[in-house]
C-alpha cells in the first residue's frame, strides 16, 4: 500500500480488534490487564492489534516517564464512537456464547471424514 492510498486493511474487522475495544470501554487500561482480560491472546498478537488501532485512530497509548515505564492504552473519541455500533453485535455474542461453545464442542468431537474431494461430502451445487 502507498502512502496517501487507500485503506485495504479489515480495521476492526480481524478476531481481537472488537474484543480489545470492548475491554477499553470501561477507561484505560496497561498491557498486562488488557491480556489478562483477553484469553486467548497471545503477547504478540495483542501488540500487533493496539499497534493496529492506534494506526487507525481507535487507541491512544499514553507513556508515563516513570521507572519502570508505565504505558497505558485508551479509547480516542473515534474508539468510543464505535463502541454505539458494535454494542448490538456484543450483546448478541453475549447471549449465544454458551450455544456457539456447544455447538463447537459437537464439531470437534466428530470423527474425522477425509479431504473436501472426499465423495462422502455434501456440497453446495453450482
């Protein structure tokens, strides 16, 4: 991508830009409380993803001049503005979580079947 082009990235559309937005809802919050509130993430994701929403405008990262350095992510006023957007999205994730895992949990406890090109597979007709 040129500079000045533009933008092909998903900006919040990948798999923990929502849920890192949804952590710094409720007031900044330093790394470790941001990781420990998401499991799952690993540190490098996790960095790559405020890097990510700070490019974008969502993230501010504050640095305090203390020792040890002391860093804080907070939402931007662009960050809270998708909060309105996405609340309905959350709600609804927050209801049928408990039907995803299970429905999840079904799913890999099936026994394998073979390759797409496996004939014993359904798909859709063209």
């Amino acid at each position: 991508m040129t500079a000045g082009g533009p933008c092909t990235a998903p900006l919040v559309a990948d798999k923990w830009s929502l849920p890192v937005i949804g952590r710094l809802a409720d007031g900044p919050r330093r790394f470790t409380e941001l990781r420990r509130g998401l499991p799952g993430i690993s540190q490098r994701v996790l960095t790559a993803t405020l890097r990510g929403l700070e490019r974008d405008g969502f993230v501010d990262r504050i640095v305090y001049a203390v020792m040890p350095p002391n860093v804080t992510y907070r939402l931007t006023p662009l960050g809270e503005s998708i909060l309105d957007a996405t609340r309905p999205m959350r709600s609804w994730k927050n209801a049928h979580l408990p039907e995803v895992e299970r429905a999840r949990l079904a799913y890999d406890s099936r026994p394998a079947t073979g390759s797409p090109d496996d004939p014993g597979l359904t798909s859709p007709v063209s």
